[in-house]
C-alpha cells in the first residue's frame, strides 16, 4: 500500500519535467533556438579536434539516418532530428526514461573547415561527422616555452 503514493509522486515528477522539456524544446522559440542559446543537452556528443579534421560523435540510438539533419553554417555544426514513439503498445510500460521529440544542437567550431569535404556515416545508432579543417587552419602554431620564476 505504501508504494502507490511513491509511484504517484514519481509519475507526477516526470510529468511535470516532460512538461517542461517540451515547453523549452517546444517550435514556439525559434529566436532562442536560432540564437544557439537554447540548448536541451540531448543528444549527448562528443567533439574531437585533430591535426587535420574535427570529429564529432552524436549518440541518438534506435534512431536512422532518415531522421537525423546534419548541416553546417556559420562557423558551426547544426543536429537536427526527432525521435519518434514507437506505435507498439505503451499501455504496459511503468515509466520511459527516454526522450522523444525533436532536437537542434549547434556546435560552434573555432577554426575554418571544409563543409564541402565533410562526412557523415551513421553505426550503431551514432552518427561520425568528419569535418577537414581548411588549409589555413592547419597551420601549425607557435610553441612558447615556459619557464621557471626566478
């Protein structure tokens, strides 16, 4: 008996932070979105930078290329997509943890690349974006060494 009020509480907990993720991620913000100041965090990524290129890893699994926008503009990276709910039965599920709706991230980039030479391959639900950096940006820099105070 006691356990109906926590499971009360706790749909009631999740109700109200869906509410809320939709109502930051919901369409009626584009001057937010577009000013890259909203950002809900999902998907996560990962950004490497490396001699020649930049890689960016998204984790969206269960998701396909289909639903997955990659673009570049603006000295940055824009992920778009929607996870859709599946149309199985959901009636017997307790609680999802997982998010659905659309997203937008924008990953600003520090130097100049080559959107025209960039990749994008999808594996195992994570989508890799290889983007080369331009010729000038692959310019080696300057070491300044550093030394002990006197």
């Amino acid at each position: 008996m006691a356990q109906a009020p926590i499971r009360s509480a706790v749909r009631l907990q999740r109700a109200v932070n869906r509410l809320f993720d939709d109502m930051w991620s919901g369409p009626d913000l584009p001057m937010i979105r577009s000013a890259g100041v909203l950002d809900s965090g999902w998907p996560q990524i990962d950004l490497a930078e490396k001699d020649k290129e930049f890689v960016l890893t998204v984790e969206v699994p269960g998701m396909e290329e289909k639903d997955i926008d990659v673009q570049f503009a603006d000295q940055c990276v824009i992920l778009r997509g929607e996870r859709r709910k599946r149309s199985d039965n959901q009636a017997d599920h307790h609680f999802s943890e997982r998010y659905y709706g659309r997203f937008e991230r924008r990953i600003p980039l520090s130097v100049d690349i080559e959107p025209e030479k960039a990749k994008a391959v999808l594996r195992n639900g994570v989508p890799t974006v290889t983007l080369p950096k331009s010729a000038q940006a692959e310019t080696t820099g300057h070491r300044i060494p550093i030394s002990k105070a006197a």
